[in-house]
DNA sequence: GGTTGCGCTAACGAAAAGTTAGTGCTTTCC
DNA sequence: GGAAAGCACTAACTTTTCGTTAGCGCAACC
C-alpha cells in the first residue's frame, strides 16, 4: 500500500535516502527530535545570531529552564550542532555557538519559524472559527 | 543587551513582526509547537502526499498511537493546517488532508526533514565522537 | 558583607505522553 | 454462518518527561 516505512533498504531510486524519519527506529527521528523539540528549535534559533553565553541564551529564550537548557545544548552538541567552548576559569566561561551544520538546519528552522511567525493571525483567525463551531456540541 | 524578548511593540523596521516565537507568551510560540511537535512534523510530513484516512496516517507515521494522532490532528484542523472531511457513513470514513497554509507550512517543514535525513551520517558521527570524548569521565 | 551572577546538578511534584481496553457497526475470511 | 479484523475514535490507567526549587563554590559589585 505504498507506505512511507520502507523495509530495511530500498533498492530503487530511492537508493540515496539511507534514512526515513517516518520509520519508528531510525536514528534520524531522534536527531528531528532534538531539532523541532520545543526548546530545541528555539535554541537552535537563538544561536543562529553569534555566539552566546549559558545565561545570555537563557535570556534569549524565554521561559526555558536551566535544567531543559543544559539538556537541549547537551543534546545538540553531541548531535555535532552546536559547539561548546569551556574555559577553566572561576567562575567559568561557557560560549555555545552552531556548528556549520548547526548553522545550516538553523537557516531552514528560521525559513518555518519566520512563516509561522507571519501566519500567526490566519491561524488564530482558524482558531476563532474552530471554537465557534464547536461551542454547541 | 538587545533581546530577541521585545517589549509589547516593536515600533521601528521591525513594525510587521506581529509575533515573536523567542516570547513565553506569545501565540505563535505555541503553534510552533504543534508544527514542531514529535507528532505534528511527522504528520504533516505524511499528509504533503495526499488525502489519507485515519488508519491510513498511523500506518504511515510508524509508531503513533491512536490517542496521540488523534491528539495531534485535532490540535492541527484547530489552527487551520489540517481539513477534517467526516462522512456520517457507518462505520465512518474520515479523510484528512492539508490547507493551503498546512501545505506550505508542510513543504517547509520537509526541506528541513529532508536535510536531517541528508545529515544524518554526520550526527551519528558526531555522536561516536562525543561519547568517546566522555567514556573516560 | 550581602547580593548578584556564573554554569551547572539533584531531588521532587506536576504535566504530558504512552498503553490498554472498549465502542457499535461492516466487510472479509474460512 | 460464525469468527475475526477493520473503522475512528474515547476513557482509564501507567510511565516518562518536564518544570520548579534548592544548592554548589567562587568573584565582582554596591
């Protein structure tokens, strides 16, 4: 039935996509993950403008924690997007900035940012229209 | 220190950015996350190919459960992404299938997916050697 | 000398996600 | 013709994740 889960290896035309986020066990789902996740996307964000500081970007992102913080640069500098500079001193220096492949999924994150952002109005207006229709049921 | 968090209005070049997804309270933060969402990238990833049923799309999005496509879907037909066409047929048929705004979020959304998946050779590389890099901690 | 900032981590309660079971009807299989 | 599976969900329960608070040792500011 056509599905988007291929089994295993495609030997087609298709020979150029090794990975299928639409496929429960492919690593590329966790890596999406990482990227879209709620404070992924927006750190990623962030850093797309230079280089900044544990609590600079604190600042940037609005809302987020220190712990889901640590967590999200933790798991974006393993995933090899982000780099993290740690000087030893007292108290310590920490810069985060994107990798060049960290800057390339930034620029695509920032094209679906920017259209959410300026679409924000439809969407409500969808939201209004939604809820009426809804309100006797 | 010239935050991406403005205060209430932007009254400068800046005038047509209504909404700001790096504010905590701004809506389109939260439209963000349904785009984003584990559930919602990939579901509009698998309704860019067409019109599916609702089994159809949870054999696509491999691993999703009932309740969370569910979940998802309606969260996406609120915010004017996704049309939800029920036929009072019995048993039902429910068809579901993008908006014009659901389709270009959606064409956005795949540049970046596909770009992950492009990549992914390089993160899981990145991976190995951030763990060697930790193994003796 | 008390507060603030630095960059985190540990512990705990709250919220979200995942799992299982059940609905009433129809089509398909044997 | 009886059993099983598919349809599109929802409700109840469990597990995982998330957010909140507290603390660390040190240094600069007031």
């Amino acid at each position: 039935m056509d599905p988007l889960v291929r089994p295993e290896s495609a030997s087609d035309a298709d020979a150029d996509l090794a990975y299928n986020v639409f496929a429960r066990a492919c690593p590329s789902r966790t890596t999406l993950e990482h990227v879209t996740g709620r404070w992924g996307a927006l750190t990623l964000g962030a850093l797309h403008d230079g280089t900044f500081r544990f609590n600079e970007l604190r600042r940037r992102v609005d809302g987020v924690s220190e712990k889901m913080l640590s967590q999200t640069l933790h798991a974006l500098e393993r995933d090899g997007l982000v780099h993290r500079d740690a000087q030893p001193t007292n108290p310590p220096r920490v810069d985060y900035r994107l990798t060049p492949l960290g800057e390339q999924i930034a620029e695509r994150l920032l094209t679906l940012i920017h259209f959410v952002e300026g679409n924000q109005d439809d969407v409500l207006a969808a939201q209004r229209r939604y809820d009426e229709s809804q309100a006797g049921r």
